[in-house]
C-alpha cells in the first residue's frame, strides 16, 4: 500500500510539473507570437481582421496555413517556430480554437 501511495504521489508530481513546463512553453510562444505579429502583420492587419463575423479562418489548421500565407505572400523570413508563434498567438487571443 506505501509503494502505491509512493507511486501516485511521484506521478501527480511528475504532472503537475509537467503542467508548469507546459505552461511556460505556452507564454513563451504567446509572447514570441506577439511580437513577430506586430512586426510584420500589423502593417496590414488592425484586430478588426480577426474578430470580423465573417472571417474565413474557422479552424486551427486553416490559420495555420493563412499565417504561412501572408507570409509568403510577403516574402518573410521566418523559420517554422515564428509562423508557428504567430498562429498560436492569434489562437489564444483571438480565435480559440
């Protein structure tokens, strides 16, 4: 019965600072997302865009493949971790999906 209770008390420590990492993975992105998308996409995009009724975007991967397309419509250089920052971004604040 200890070495259960052992066990179960290790896995929800393991969980829990799981969860702590995995949040902090979360505000980094946000954060990285944040200030990629003010760079580049405010030129074009006020919030308006992105809270319009009749957006097109209706589901994660689509967003995705929008941000990679202003991107390259653009011509910038990011590498896969800014395209992705940025969708993540418009996600949490915007969209959620």
């Amino acid at each position: 019965m200890k070495k259960l209770f052992l066990l179960i008390c290790t896995s929800a420590t393991l969980s829990l600072f799981s969860s702590f990492a995995q949040a902090e993975k979360n505000a980094e992105l946000y954060q990285h997302g944040e200030e990629t998308h003010e760079a580049h996409c405010n030129k074009c995009h006020t919030s308006s865009v992105y809270t319009r009724e009749t957006r097109f975007v209706k589901s994660m991967e689509a967003l995705s493949k929008q941000v990679r397309r202003c991107k390259d419509n653009l011509g910038i250089a990011w590498f896969d971790e800014d395209t992705e920052a940025v969708a993540h971004f418009l996600n949490e604040k915007y969209y959620k999906f």
